[in-house]
C-alpha cells in the first residue's frame, strides 16, 4: 500500500497524542531511527545495497560473484574443502592410529552432519560462509552426550562476545526476532585464517570491495561502450558533396573490394576528393580489456588460488599440473586444513577425548598424481630393501579388497627361498 493509499483510506486523519497520555515526559520529538545504531557497518552495507570503494559502486556477494574469478575462486576452495574427506582418528596406547569410526561424530564428520546436509554439502556451506563473512557457526546437536548433528546456524546472525570474566558466548539474531545466548559448548565455530580482534574472522568482501568494484565499473564500460559507442574504425570525409547514389555505391565497393581478411593489406583508391581520417580511440584500441585482467590477476591475489587453475588460459601449466596442485594445496587450502582441524578438536570433543583424539583432512585426493607417478612411488614403497607399506595398504589407496596374505610388510628377502626359510625358523 503506497502512502496515498494509506492516507485516503484513513480518511486523510492525522495521528495526534493525547496531551493525558500517561507517561514520562520527554523533551524533543521521537523518532523511529533514534532505536538503530546508525554507525553499524551491517546497517550502512544494508541501506547502501553493499559496500562502497574506491570505484563508488556498491559491491555486496552476489554482484562479487557475479566476478567471474571471484566466483571460480570461492567455488575451487569450497568445492575442494567439500570434497575431502576429514577422518576422526584415536591415538591407541601403543602409539599406533586408527580411524575412530565407533564415534558418533566419524559420521557427522565424514558422511551425513545433519538432516538436510551430506558431510560434503555441509563442509562447503560452512567454507564459503567463512570465506565471504569471516565466520562460520553451527548448533551442536546432541544425543546421550555425543554430537549427533551440526546444523548450519544463518548468516550474519550470530556475534561472538568475550565477556569481562573471559567466558565466551555467542549472541544470536533470531530470524523471526529477539535474540538468545548461546554457551560456546552449543556452538560450532571457526574463522578465516586472519583476525582483527581475536574472535571474528576477517571478511574477504570486506578488503577486496575496491578490487570487486573496479572490475565492476569496467564491465558496466565495456556494456556501454558495446551498446552506445563507436565501433567503426575511421571516416572518409570530402569536401563536394555526394549524393545518395555515390554514397550507396561506396558502400557496395567497400564491402566487396577491400571486407575480410585478404584485404588487410591492400590500398584503397579513393575519387571525388575522398581523405581517410581514423579516429582517435576504438573499441579496439580501449584499454578495457587490460584494466578487466588486471582486475581479475588482483582478485586472485586476494583468493591465493593459482592463476591456472582460475583458467588464465596465457599461463603456460601443462607440463606443471603436479606442481599447481601442490602449490593450491600447500599455500591455499593447509591453512584452512588446519583451522578445521583445530575447530573440530576444540568444540566437538570434551576434554577425555582431546587426549586421545584427532581431526586429520586427508588431503591426498588433491594432491595424486598421474599412474606413472604414482606405480613409481607405490614401487619404492614395496621395494624389498627399504619398503614401508603393505600390499594392503597400497590396495587400500586405489580402493581393492585387501588380501589374506598382504598385511606384513616388504622383507629384504628376495627369493622365495629365502622367505620360506626365513618362516621356517620362526616357526620354530
């Protein structure tokens, strides 16, 4: 309903207090904004439609993924933190490791965290909330004293708060309004790798708005310059006048004499006091397509993902594959790799547990090789003299039933001979 609307259907009335209304007496007018902190930077973003840098435009997460870097960078580190599997691990008395599958938080972590969420889904939800606001949160669901689920908590609705005692708690916004308290054992809570304050995480949107909005105000030139500006490339100007034959006649001369590539290097004869004039810029000769890739090269920057692998197809990578994934892994995603680990050690394990038990991400999906490579490595891993896994352990990595025969380990024994005998002793 408009406000003339509303003013016609209230009989054009207008609302006046009573002079006995009961109530404390306050001097000045009340207004409605006297209740919002206008110095709030989530209320300015909001009334602004977004951030505002150096470019003047306002810049908010879907204009920034609309970037097409932007948006491969987010999808490559979410989509690579979804991917790979984290494994709850227990440290045995013996020193030895094994998979904590037993656990109920093997199967938050590694298969299903919720309802609504697969282990994969819920991870890159969570990554790229950390990604894009600094922090990511989620309620603990618990069930005879374990975590049984981790449902994502929304966006931009929950605040950390470290009171006076050093007890941290979280303030959360509810959707339908009000807000509660939530202890820090409830809460599932990890941010991005820098800090300004200690408890919340810095906001990728935050310094790389003035990145984001010159790309931004270069693509809204480039839509101008396609759809307003010149594309021709010169003029041909006299100083008699021609007539709508000789022009149409022109025309019908340039487009058949001297279009197209075999063309490019021929001279045109020119009559009737005809001179060529170029002009002075042309969507060709703008600098618009530099200023966008180095728009682009500087959101990489902030990303930290490999050129390549953000498809800047100029970069020579064929031959380096193995190395750009290592340089992702090692430079990119190991801190993240840690943050979660730490995170999860942290809030979904009590103190008994942190004793004995671990988070590992198994980063190795990311970081295979090709089949040459890796028989390479698996051979010197089973090599008679120096090997350090099992024919069970190799099988297990390419994902084969183990065999009855293949849990100990490479003897220096080369001969059957020799490893008959060598049995026979210790039988005996």
């Amino acid at each position: 309903m408009s406000p003339d609307d509303y003013r016609k259907r209230a009989g054009f009335r207008r609302s006046v207090a009573s002079p006995q209304a009961v109530g404390p007496k306050v001097s000045g007018p009340i207004t409605a904004y006297q209740t919002l902190d206008l110095s709030d930077p989530a209320l300015i973003e909001m009334m602004r439609g977004g951030r505002i840098g150096v470019a003047g435009v306002a810049v908010n997460e879907i204009q920034a993924l609309r970037n097409s870097t932007f948006f491969r960078a987010m999808s490559l580190i979410a989509g690579s933190m979804g991917m790979l599997p984290i494994h709850l691990m227990r440290r045995k008395d013996d020193g030895t490791t094994e998979k904590a599958k037993d656990h109920p938080l093997f199967n938050v972590l590694h298969r299903k965290a919720n309802d609504f969420q697969t282990a994969g889904q819920f991870k890159s939800y969570m990554q790229l909330a950390a990604l894009l606001d600094g922090n990511a949160y989620a309620m603990k669901i618990r069930s005879r004293g374990a975590v049984r689920q981790l449902v994502p908590l929304p966006r931009r609705r929950v605040t950390p708060q470290l009171s006076d005692s050093w007890q941290l708690t979280f303030k959360y916004d509810r959707p339908k309004g009000g807000s509660v308290t939530l202890q820090s054992d409830d809460v599932f809570h990890f941010r991005s790798p820098m800090t300004l304050d200690g408890l919340n995480g810095v906001k990728l949107l935050d310094v790389a708005t003035d990145t984001l909005g010159l790309a931004l105000k270069a693509q809204h030139a480039a839509a101008r310059l396609l759809t307003k500006g010149s594309m021709a490339r010169g003029a041909l100007e006299t100083e008699q006048t021609l007539g709508e034959e000789a022009i149409s006649l022109l025309k019908q001369s340039l487009r058949d004499d001297y279009a197209g590539a075999d063309a490019s290097d021929d001279w045109m004869v020119l009559e009737e006091g005809l001179k060529a004039k170029l002009f002075a810029s042309s969507a060709r000769d703008s600098q618009l397509r530099e200023l966008m890739q180095g728009e682009a090269e500087e959101v990489a920057r902030f990303s930290g993902v490999p050129r390549p692998l953000l498809m800047f197809d100029e970069t020579s990578w064929g031959s380096g594959i193995e190395q750009l994934g290592l340089f992702f892994v090692t430079y990119c995603l190991m801190p993240w790799f840690v943050i979660w680990e730490e995170a999860i050690w942290m809030c979904l394990l009590n103190e008994r547990e942190q004793d004995t038990m671990y988070a590992k991400v198994n980063e190795g999906a990311l970081l295979r090789g090709s089949l040459k490579d890796q028989a390479e490595f698996f051979k010197a891993a089973l090599g008679p003299n120096t090997g350090y896994l099992s024919q069970n352990e190799v099988r297990e990595a390419f994902d084969r039933n183990p065999r009855p025969d293949g849990d100990d380990l490479p003897r220096n024994g080369t001969s059957a001979a020799a490893i008959n005998e060598e049995d026979m002793q210790d039988a005996s």
